[in-house]
C-alpha cells in the first residue's frame, strides 16, 4: 500500500464524523491532514509506517467527539506534533509518542494500555510528557513546578521528551488566537521563560526563535505591532542595501571560484526589541536588522570564506567570534564577523558548513537527521545537550523541593555564557557573571565543597570575582574548609547554587540531630529513665523507636530527633510518650535518676537538664540578634519552629515577651567553662565629627584585642556628634569592659556603652 493510499485510509474519525459508514466525502484540507505527515515520514521504514499507523488509528479513536478552543477535532493537534517531529526526522517511537501525548491526560489511557499497545518505550515517552493532573498542591505555582520537575526529569532520561514538548508547545503557541486573553497570557509568559530557553539551550534555535517570537506577540501585543510596522517599512528603505551587499558578496565568492550558499535573512522583531531595551536605543539606532548566511562545504572553507568577506568590506574591531574552535554550550558551530557596508550600516554575517547548519537550527535534534547516513560532526551537539541533562539529574539529587530545582533550572537556562580555561587548556563554558567557586564546581563537587582562594590568569583574586573569557582559572582547595552559606548569593549556576544548598542542610540536620539527641536524652533523664539504643540489631529497642516515630509522624529516629533539634517537636511530650513505651514493656524509672533530674529543674523554667554552649554548636544553636548575648550574661534558650535553639539573655525583652506567649519552649542553658570562639555584641559610640574618629575608633578596639565585624552610623547628614553602632567580637563580659575602656579614653568619644534591646 503506498503512502498516500494510506493517507487515504487513515482520515482522521473526528474529520470523518462519528458514523464510519458510509463515509462522508472529504474536503482537501481534510483528506490532506494525515496525507502531510506521511510524506514527511518517507524516511521511515515500512514497518515503521505501519507502527506510526497504529498509534494514528489508537488516538483519533481516543480523541474522537473532542474539540480544540479553536474549534478543530482536537486530533489536528496530535497531527501536527508529529509533523513536527517528522521534520525533525525523529525516530518512529518519538512520533507515536506524539500522536499519544494527550491520550493519557484527557482520555483516561493508561499507561499499562499503551504498554500493551505499542511497547515500554513509546509508553515512557508517553508518560513523561503527561501532566501531573492527578496530584492535588496548595496552590497553581507549585503543581506548575512539580509539572516541569518531572518533564526535566523525564528529559534527562530520554531527550526525545524535550522534543516532543516543545513541539506540542510551538503548535499550541501558533493556535492560541482561540484562547481566552488572560489564558494567553500566562502560557505565553510561561512559554518565554522556561520553553524557549531550554529550546536554546539544546541548539534548538529555529524553535527558540519562533517561540520567543510568539510569546512576545501574546504577551505585548501593541509593541510587537509597532515594532513589525517599522519593520516593514525599514525593509522598504533597505532593499536596495541588502541586494547590493547580496551582489557583492556573490560576485567576490564567484571570483575566487567558492561554491557557497548565501542567504540574507532578517532579525526578529521579539531579538530587536530586546536589542533596543538592553542598549536603551530607539529603533532607528538599531541597524543591523539584517544579515547574512554563508554556508560552505568544509571547515577550512569556512576560515576561507572569512578572507574573502573581510576583503571585500571592512569589518567592525571585536566582533569577530569563532564558535567552531570554541563552540557555545549548546553545541553551536559558526564564525561571526560584522562588516560594514558601502553605505555605512554594520551586517552580520555567519559562516558554516552545512552539517554545523543543520545543527544550528535544529541542535540535539540534528543527531536523527544524520543518525543513518554515517555522519557524526552532530555528535558534539548532542554531547553538549547530554551535559546539561545529566546535569538536572545532579541538581534533582540535592533538591527535592520542585520549586527549588525549578529556581535553579533556570539560573541554567540563561544563553549567555562565558568560556574560561582550566590551567590544563580544558575549556569550560559558564553563564555570564560566573564566578570562581561556580568554576570549582563545575570541575567536581569535591572541589566546590573544598575550595578557599582562586587565581584568575595567575593572579590571586576573590572567591566572588565575575570571570570573564579567556580567563585561566586555578582554584585552591584544602581538607578543612567547607561551603559557606554567603557563596549562595555569589554563585550563578543551578549545579553550584544546588551542591551548596544541600551541604548546609545536611550540616544543619545532622547538627539539629545531635542537639536532639541530647534534648531528648535530659528529658528521659528527668523521668529517671534512659534512651533505648539505637543499635538497628537491638529488636527490642527498635520496636520501641518505631512505635514512638509511628506516634510522632517521623520516618525515623534520625528525623525526629532533628525535629526535636528544630524546635518541631518539644522533647519533654517525647520523653514522656517514649516512658509511657518503655512502661509496657516493664522499664521502670530508676529512683537515683529520677532524684537526679528533679534536683536539676527550676521551679520557673520547665527543665530538660542544661545545654551548656561553648560556641561550637553550629547552626543548630544560634545566639539571638536582638541581644546578642556574650559569656558572663544571664541566659535562657528558646526553642523556635523549626530554628533550632535561639540563645537570649534573661533581661532580653523580646526573650521575655516569648517566654510569656511559649514557656514551655524555653529551657536553662549556660555557658561552657571552655570556650572555642569570641561572640559578636553590639556597642554604641556618641562622637563628636572631625577628621580621623574612625580610626581613633579602630585603634581603641584593636588596643583591646578585640575586632570591629561591622560598623554603622547615622543616616542624617553630619552635625557636631554622631552615634557609630559596632559590632565587636569579643570573649567575655570582663573583656567588653576593657574595650569600653579603652574606648572611652579616645579624644573623640564623648561616651559609650553596650547596646540592649529597650535600652534608650
């Protein structure tokens, strides 16, 4: 049976009516629907065909009676997903899977069904393009954010997912005249940010341009409008240019006897309008509107051709780029040069070959093109992709939160980039604004979790210096150090941003844990028992932690002990439930214990026993900013949701205004006799202005062996006196009172004294 016979046997139910006998006669537009997409299929096998037939007949049998906003049978769109595909010459498994792709979402298919049906691949890629409509969130944003962490996921595993998605996206985004204004609104939004960009970032520039285009068009309607007329009449004005540089071009190419391909082309109005926003330029100051493409045989030809343009015009210094040597990141190969022309005005040409075209346009999707007939120059593109997936997998490892992964899916997404060399000449390609520890990271996550300092081209520079092309980066690790919750807000790629966030919380947990465990551990101890081991071969003990995580909703002892280190959960309710366990099984309280943790309690403060802090508690103990307490303070600890233990002192009045709405959170904490570090505290300075009363200041606290961390002033404009706010680092009350002593004997410093919260 040929193709077009087929065609012919395969109109689609909906078009046919819902009566099969006797059929309707058919319109050419209807007759030629499945018709084009057969012919676009010529690459395929017979049995491939026959395949591609099944899943057609499956979905306009799943989709009949069903109708787009437009009005269509809404089998038009599967239809046209897969012309799509086709033109991309993806395999036969991609092009039923977007015949299917809505089976499951609106026709209540399951995927065992299509499994049956059509085999565990097509069923996959089938699955993965589905919505997660069945899943109920808390609100839009974050359903929307689940939806896209299992399609990235999905396109992780198998790329030809992407592929399909964004095919079935650009059909929706060319129909969308039929849906309602506020819909069109936020699928155009949503369009230009998250699927034009994964389209660039996979080499798809021809799906990347039109979509940015469309999404534009939805979304700002009257600019695009304004924008396309003076478009139009420009191209009106320079005709005459581009068909004398067409000439020319020609002629010298003619001349040294180089078969070459030139194509003018014209630059999108959505590329002009961000053109004229980043360079704040109207659009008579944008010029070059139109370029040119040369495409050559070989490679070498390529640097040929750019001899031979830069021969005929001018070109413009710095803008010269060669994407072949050092390709972008998404696999793009061309040389770029902009010239000028006779008439004065700057035209971009691009040269390449025709596979590096292919590619160009078409990126990941350009391996099916070549994939048959032996070709393999495709194969960086598809590396290039490959990277980045595998990338969301890494990402997805450390995040479990969907909008999370999506925030740092998108830092990644940004086109620009900057391509910096390892001290070996590997290249690396970066966004722009990357800086050394994104360039760690990149390396291995080893390497991000351990660096201290950096050299760029030699140099020694900080960790949060923006890297630049060209730059060779050297990074200088050491066993000791670790991430630093300040680099999130330096980093710019989702892998760095992603590694270092799992790290602190990792830390906090097991920190949290720790102090849980010793929280819960005093208040058994107050009920004159012991914790039961937590020996996973002690059966006993291990009935025991599962009864009690069962009653608290933990999945472990582990979480709720670091629920308990959080503040989530209060450990004296713990302590007493996990008695109340270990009662049935007959563990009574021991007398000398239960005398020993009731001579530890307060009669005002509902005891745990005493947390001692000697300032080596990490993240799970803080000291509260608003008091800022120092070793010799009176101090109490309050355990917030989800904060950990937040360490005030007694005459603390946001402290005292906590105790009085939460007392049962607050627990007897005092200083170590060992201390590992000095403490922050807050020191407020009256000065009369002149010349050098900062460094009076400086001199004064370093006389006293103590550091400045921070340092503000008043925001009115200077007058005769001014209050400076330090924040001094120091070890004990007796060594704050020689800093104010030293600093009260500065000729500038009028008085002085340690600020509370309350204290005028």
């Amino acid at each position: 049976m040929g193709i077009r016979s087929l065609a012919a046997e395969l109109l689609p139910a909906a078009l046919q009516g819902r009566s099969r006998t006797p059929e309707p006669e058919q319109t050419p537009a209807e007759a030629a629907s499945f018709a084009g997409l057969t012919d676009k299929l010529a690459y395929l096998s017979k049995g491939d065909l026959k395949l591609v037939r099944e899943a057609y007949k499956f979905a306009d049998e799943a989709h009949l009676g069903q109708f787009r906003a437009s009005g269509l049978p809404y089998i038009t769109h599967p239809l046209a997903v897969a012309g799509l595909c086709a033109d991309w010459r993806l395999d036969v498994q991609a092009v039923m899977a977007a015949l299917l792709h809505d089976t499951i979402e609106d026709q209540g298919v399951t995927k065992t069904e299509l499994i049956e049906r059509f085999g565990a691949p097509t069923a996959d890629l089938v699955d993965g393009l589905t919505k997660l409509d069945k899943l109920q969130f808390s609100t839009r944003e974050e359903s929307q954010a689940e939806s896209f962490r299992k399609m990235l996921l999905a396109m992780a595993r198998d790329v030809r997912v992407i592929l399909v998605k964004l095919a079935d996206r650009l059909h929706n985004m060319r129909m969308m005249d039929a849906m309602a204004a506020n819909k069109r609104s936020r699928i155009a939004r949503e369009t230009l940010e998250i699927y034009a960009p994964i389209a660039h970032r996979l080499g798809l520039n021809q799906t990347y341009r039109e979509l940015q285009e469309l999404s534009f068009q939805y979304l700002h309607p009257w600019r695009h409008g304004a924008l396309a007329k003076a478009i139009k009449r420009a191209r009106g004005y320079r005709r005459d240019i581009v068909e004398r540089v067409q000439r020319d071009v020609e002629r010298a190419f003619g001349a040294q006897k180089m078969k070459v391909e030139v194509t003018g082309r014209e630059k999108t109005v959505y590329s002009i309008y961000r053109k004229m926003r980043e360079k704040h330029a109207g659009f008579a100051q944008v010029n070059d509107i139109f370029g040119f493409r040369i495409v050559v045989a070989t490679l070498p030809e390529c640097y040929l051709a750019i001899g031979v343009l830069h021969q005929l015009y001018k070109p413009v210094p710095g803008r010269f780029k060669d994407y072949i040597a050092i390709p972008k990141a998404n696999g793009y190969q061309s040389l770029h040069t902009t010239l000028v022309s006779p008439l004065g005005t700057a035209v971009e040409f691009q040269v390449r070959t025709d596979e590096m075209h292919a590619v160009a346009e078409r990126g990941i999707a350009a391996h099916w093109i070549y994939k048959t007939n032996g070709k393999s120059d495709s194969q960086e593109a598809q590396r290039m992709g490959a990277l980045w997936l595998q990338s969301l997998i890494d990402i997805q490892d450390e995040t479990r939160d969907s909008a999370e992964f999506l925030e740092h899916v998108k830092i990644d997404l940004y086109p620009d980039a900057v391509y910096v060399f390892t001290p070996r000449s590997k290249i690396l390609a970066l966004p722009r604004g990357a800086t050394p520890v994104d360039f760690a990271y990149a390396i291995h996550s080893d390497v991000g979790d351990h660096v201290v300092a950096a050299k760029v081209n030699g140099e020694p520079v900080a960790l949060h210096t923006e890297l630049r092309s060209g730059d060779v980066v050297e990074v200088i690790t050491a066993p000791g150090a670790r991430p630093s919750p300040g680099w999130l807000h330096m980093v710019r790629t989702g892998r760095a941003r992603s590694k270092i966030r799992h790290y602190l919380k990792n830390l906090e947990a097991e920190e949290s844990q720790s102090l849980g465990e010793k929280l819960l551990g005093q208040a058994l101890r107050a009920e004159g028992l012991q914790a039961p081991s937590s020996d996973p071969d002690d059966a006993d003990a291990a009935a025991v932690w599962q009864q009690l995580t069962r009653w608290s909703g933990n999945r472990n002892r582990g979480e709720l002990l670091t629920d308990i280190g959080l503040g989530k959960k209060i450990a004296t309710i713990v302590a007493k439930r996990l008695a109340g366990l270990l009662a049935e099984r007959g563990i009574r309280p021991d007398a000398v214990m239960l005398t020993m943790g009731r001579y530890a309690s307060d009669d005002t403060t509902p005891t745990q026993g005493v947390v001692f802090v000697d300032g080596s508690e990490g993240a799970s103990v803080q000291m509260a900013h608003c008091c800022r307490p120092i070793p010799g303070d009176q101090i109490a600890g309050y355990l917030g949701r989800g904060e950990g233990l937040v360490v005030h002192t007694s005459e603390c009045q946001v402290g005292r205004r906590l105790f009085e709405r939460d007392s049962e959170r607050w627990m007897r904490v005092e200083w170590a006799e060992e201390l590992t570090r000095s403490f922050p505290t807050t020191v407020v300075a009256l000065v009369h202005n002149g010349k050098g009363v900062l460094a009076q200041i400086a001199s004064a606290v370093a006389a006293a062996e103590a550091d400045i961390t921070h340092l503000d002033m008043d925001q009115e404009p200077a007058a005769e006196t001014t209050e400076l706010r330090l924040l001094v680092s120091v070890r004990d009350r007796v060594h704050l009172a020689e800093v104010l002593r030293t600093l009260r004997r500065a000729p500038a410093v009028l008085r002085v004294w340690r600020y509370k919260p309350g204290q005028a």
